[in-house]
C-alpha cells in the first residue's frame, strides 16, 4: 500500500511539474478567489495560506509555482496538508539540479510546515513550544533547527542604513529567554484598555525577537508564535492578512523597536510595531509603509520637510532645550542642514506645539512645551 501510494505521488508530481509553470506567479492573488467565494472552509485554509507564503517575504523568499497549485488542491480539500508535505519533499527530491541560490526549496517547504502549525489548535506557552515552532518549521533546512546558537550575531539592516541591532549574547540567550517568558506569565492584563494590551504585546513581543535565539528563521519563527499567542488570549477571529501583506513591515518595525545610536538621536521606538498591531487587532487603518521606518527617511509634503522617525525634529528640539535663544542659522550650521530646512523643522515644531516662541523674533526666545 505505502509503495503504491508512493508510486501515485511521483506520478502526480511528474504531472504538476509538466503545468506548474501555467500558474499565476501573482502569489497573493492566488487565493483572493476563495476568500471572494465564502465557503468557511476554504476561505480559512486559503488565509492560513496566503499567511504562510506571505511570511516567506520577511528574508525575501518566493515559493514555486507548484507549491501555490498544491496549496490550492488543499484549499479544495482534495489533499491533506500531510500529503502537501510529501508532495514538497518529492519534488525537490526529482529536482536533477539543486539550485539553492534563491532558497525556493526553503519557502516551500516552511510555508507548508506554516500552514500545517497554524491549523492546528494546540499551543504552550513556554521556551519549549518556542523551539518546537522553530524546529518544526526548518528541520532538515538549517543544521541547528530548533537549538539556541552558540555563536553572536549582526545583521546589516537597510532601515538602519546599514547599522545592525544589538542582539542577546550568545552566554545568556537560555536565561534571558526564561526570563523574558516568566515575566510575561506573571504579567496581569487585568484592568487595561484595549490600547495598553496592544501596547505591552509590542513590547513582550519585541523584546523577544531582540534576543534572537535562533541563528537564522527568527523572525519566522516569532511571528508565528505571536499568532499562536494572540490566540490564547482570546484573539481568535483576528485575520492574519497583515502578516501576509505586510510581513517586512512586521520585521522593520521590530528592527526600530530594538535599535537606538543617542549620539545620532536615534531612539528605540514600538510606535511602527504598536500601529501594525493596532491594524491587526483593532481594525485600525494606520499607513503602513517600510519607508517612513528608515532611520534617514524625509518625506516631504507641501514643500514641508518631516523627519518621520523624530531623529532630527527631536534633536532641534533638544538644542532648543539646552539654548532658549539659539537661532535658526546655529541650527543648520550645528546640524549641517541648509537655513532653509533648519526654518522649516521650527516652523513644523510649532505647529506640533513642542515650541512657543515668547517675545519678538529679534529679542525674544523660545520656550520648549514638555
């Protein structure tokens, strides 16, 4: 029976591998027709899908088109995920040359493994389960599935223009990671508003991805167990599609919450991981948007000129701070911007009303608004 049922896959595989190519390589779309249909059943598998493929994005995978017309076949329920799996590990098995350059074989095989966890109702809340999650998803991919690395680590960041994190030392990643569980087993969210649970979740969440344990897939690994989490405490209706669209702004954001240079006037900062969160869980509509993360990111609009992540507008208002009557011109020169940026970051800050100006323009001074 087992041979003939191998026999059967191989044959299927030499079938999509003939028509793989047929398929939309528009990934997301793939699945907006079940969601439009609304039949439960499949609606919730192609989420559960669209999660699971649309998290690849966060190290800048793309999985095959075989493995979107497989996930299909499971949307219609004419496989199981188990089936999905064996599938997956065939085809790559026929492959007659390994090309592992664009890790297609990883996307598809953790996007499986993904969609398998996330249907799934069980769930601990412990180091352990985090692990597990991690060995799960890249067994046979990384050689230290699932193990705490032994070695530090530094990641070149493009929204910190280049500048990594500092992540836990490899000595305390077990400690810390303990130690960052038992905080939040013996946190309370009794008494909170909806807002401050989002709040400390950015915060428990962020935290643990900054200690990254895992020496590659952590991102992965912790967005997953966020969803796993976030349904423990009760959110079991929130739609994953963020972490499917959005899933590079889930990691810039932590990225920002975790990263800060003060002699550059860079803070830490969870706003960016509090607004994705809001979205998620509180159907807001806050923009979100990789850009306005960069640490060097200006936008401009009407001719005026915003730092979006306050590093600059914070540092004009700490040299107003320290000198009352500073004037616009000691502000570009001792921030090496032209006169009339410097005019226009002032003139934003009053509008903000983090400064007043009291007197006249030429014997007067300013006054900053705590």
């Amino acid at each position: 029976m087992l041979f003939r049922n191998v026999v059967n896959l191989v044959r299927r595989f030499r079938y999509w591998l003939q028509v793989g190519p047929l398929f939309n390589k528009n990934t997301m779309q793939d699945f907006e027709e079940y969601l439009r249909q609304g039949e439960p059943n499949k609606a919730e598998k192609a989420r559960v899908w669209k999660t699971a493929i649309g998290l690849q994005q966060v190290d800048g995978l793309k999985p095959s088109d075989y493995l979107i017309a497989t996930a299909k076949q499971n949307i219609e329920g004419s496989i199981t995920i188990d089936e999905v799996k064996l599938r997956i590990d065939i085809y790559y098995q026929q492959q007659a040359v390994k090309n592992d350059k664009d890790r297609t074989e990883e996307a598809d095989k953790v996007s499986a493994r993904i969609a398998e966890i996330l249907s799934e109702d069980s769930f601990a809340f412990s180091p352990a389960e985090y692990l597990s999650i991690h060995r799960r998803l890249f067994q046979g991919i990384y050689s230290h599935a699932g193990e705490i690395r032994d070695y530090n680590i530094a990641k070149k960041e493009w929204v910190l223009n280049g500048e990594t994190v500092l992540y836990a030392s490899a000595a305390s990643l077990k400690a810390t990671l303990e130690y960052d569980f038992e905080q939040e087993k013996k946190f309370s969210y009794k008494g909170l508003t909806r807002r401050e649970i989002v709040e400390h979740i950015a915060h428990f969440i962020s935290y643990l991805w900054q200690i990254h344990v895992f020496g590659e897939g952590n991102t992965r690994t912790t967005a997953l167990f966020l969803i796993r989490y976030l349904r423990k405490l009760g959110f079991k209706e929130v739609n994953n599609d963020l972490f499917a669209e959005h899933s590079r702004y889930f990691r810039n954001a932590l990225v920002r919450a975790n990263y800060e240079d003060l002699s550059k006037g860079i803070h830490k900062t969870e706003k960016y991981l509090i607004r994705f969160l809001l979205n998620l869980l509180l159907i807001e509509n806050h923009p979100l948007k990789n850009r306005e993360m960069h640490i060097h990111y200006i936008d401009t609009v009407n001719d005026t000129v915003k730092l979006k992540n306050d590093t600059v507008n914070d540092t004009v208002f700490d040299l107003i701070k320290k000198n009352s009557h500073i004037t616009a011109v000691e502000i570009s020169e001792k921030l090496k911007i032209s006169l009339s940026t410097s005019i226009r970051r002032i003139k934003a800050l009053k509008e903000q009303g983090k400064i007043k100006r009291i007197g006249s323009d030429k014997t007067g001074y300013w006054k900053a608004i705590e």
